[in-house]
C-alpha cells in the first residue's frame, strides 16, 4: 500500500514539474512566515496566534479522518515552501505525513529541524500505553490518545507552543505573539466559563462514540465514554462487537451515540434503532462543517448538539 502511495505522489509532482507549476514563492510573501499544518485544529491554533504575521495552510481537511489522508501533489507544494509544520503528533499523521515530508526536499520541515513542531509535548496525553508499544492489534493510537485538542485546556496550551515557537524564528515579532496569545487565553477562558456552565446539568451522562477521538472532551466536560463502536481504535466495527454494545448500552442506559463525520453511519444507526439512543454525527475539528470556521466555533457547534441530544433523551 505505501509503495503505491509513494509512487502515486512522486508521478504527481513530477507532472507538476514538468506542468511548470513549481514556482518560487513570491517575493511579496517572504515576510510572513509559511505556516503548514497537518490538521485544520492547528491551522486554527497558529492562526489565533499568529495573526496577520503568518500565512497558515493545513494540508488535511477539516472532514475528513486525519488518520487517514490521501495525499496529493498540492501537499509537496505546501510542505516545499513552509518555514513552519505543524503536526499533531504521537503517530496520528503516520500513515500519510512522513513520506511527504521527506519527498518535499524542505530541510526546514524534516523531522527534528527548526521548522518541525511536534505539539503534542505541549497537550495533556491521555491513555498513554503502560506496557509495549505494538501495532500488532491494528490499533492507531500506540503512544496514547491524538485527539488531545478537543481539551479546549490543551487549546491553549497548544496555542502558547505555537506562539513561543513563532517568537523564536520571528524575534521581531515576539511581543505581538505573546499579546495574540494572550488575548486567546482571555477569550478561551470566557468561553469556557459559558461552556461549563452550559454542561453542567449533564455531568456524568454516558455516551458510546465511534472512534476513541474523545477521551479529553470527554474529561473536561465530563462525560462518561461507555463503549466505542470500533472494537479498536482503526478496527471497522464487527457483529459480534456491535451486539455486545448494544447489550451494554441496555444495561446501562446509554442513550447517545456520536459519530465522527467520516465514518459511515449504517452501524450506528443500527445501534441507534435498537437501543433507542440518538445518533450524533459531533465534527472532532475545526472545518468539518463549512459554518465551524475556529476553534470556539467547534465546542460552540458541538456543545449546542450534545445539549439537545440530552434533553431529548432523559
Ligand atoms: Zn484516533
């Protein structure tokens, strides 16, 4: 699969080459730092912290499942020109980032160079492995849970990473980052304050999600994750599975079920018609609908659905 994979790119940007399309950057644009991210979550990040002093790119899109992007040729385009990658890290973008990284020639970008940020050592890791790390099972998430920004806490903590880190390679700019960093923090703390609020009068209540993509949502707003449709993390459900949730969710009443955007919903319709539980398609990021344009508007979006999935559902 990855051989194909890589030969599918290396023929795409050699038609580009030879297309003529590999243009230098303008000149225009040398002041502003290139900013790639592998995910709209981090494009959205770096952008409230950037501001007007950087030009942000994610290569995935907000919709789809960023386990598992196809790559394209436009993406070496990004990556050959970026000052700055940002990626989330802990093998989330395994299958798809790292050829394209080495492809893109860009010494800025490689792994472990200046223009590699890795922003997951700044996030709160949760289901961190205890014993050996092994793909064996198929699971996706080897060394813990990469869906660490539905924590709006890691938000920000994310967010002063990516400031510190645009500060370092634009000194000149340091004081601005710091003030656009800080007046986030400001307005994610109001938001949380409204959000938790919002949430309150469902702490405790239990939900099934298809994907492990919430344990830090479910942390901060807390909720109880009963089950998950996948067997494991990147294991597409199987029957036997699926009954034995349906089981559970009887016995302990779980009445919501939410689905990521990507995954089809034939299963969880099926667990919905036999358990009476609502099925939620809940966007994990920034993007995943056209009106979800940041990172407020993401728990905005997300809480009002859940919130309504409640009450319908006592
Ligand atoms: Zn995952």
């Amino acid at each position: 699969m990855m051989s194909s994979f890589r030969g599918k790119v290396t023929a795409g940007l050699a038609a580009l080459v030879l297309g003529g399309m590999l243009l230098a950057a303008p000149a225009a644009q040398a002041k502003k730092l290139y900013v790639v991210t592998a995910t709209t979550d981090m494009a959205a990040l770096a952008q409230e912290v950037g501001g007007d002093k950087v030009e942000v790119e994610s290569i995935a899109k907000g919709y789809q499942d960023p386990h598992f992007v196809e790559a394209k040729p436009s993406f070496l385009l990004k990556l050959r020109r970026a000052d700055l990658l940002i990626l989330v890290g802990l093998d989330l973008e395994i299958g798809w980032l790292p050829p394209l990284i080495t492809q893109s020639g860009n010494p800025k970008v490689q792994v472990g160079a200046s223009g590699y940020l890795d922003a997951s050592q700044f996030a709160e890791i949760l289901e961190k492995p205890t014993g050996q790390v092994t793909r064996a099972m198929g699971d996706v998430h080897p060394l813990g849970n990469p869906h660490y920004w539905l924590d709006p806490e890691n938000g920000r903590r994310v967010a002063q990473g990516i400031a510190d880190k645009l500060a370092q390679m634009d000194p000149g700019d340091a004081a601005y980052f710091q003030q656009r960093f800080a007046d986030f923090s400001r307005r994610l703390t109001e938001a949380e304050k409204r959000w938790d609020a919002e949430m309150a009068p469902y702490r405790g209540r239990k939900v099934v999600t298809y994907h492990k993509s919430w344990p830090n949502f479910a942390k901060h707003f807390d909720l109880d994750v009963a089950g998950y449709i996948e067997p494991r993390p990147g294991i597409p459900p199987s029957p036997g599975h699926t009954l034995e949730l349906i089981q559970q969710m009887k016995r302990d009443n779980v009445k919501v079920v939410l689905v990521e955007p990507y995954f089809d919903l034939k299963t969880p319709n099926s667990i919905g018609a036999a358990t009476g539980a609502k099925v939620l398609v809940m966007l994990p990021s920034v993007g995943g609908e056209p009106a979800v344009n940041d990172y407020f508007q993401l728990f905005d979006h997300d809480l009002a659905l859940l919130k309504q999935a409640f009450d319908s559902t006592k």
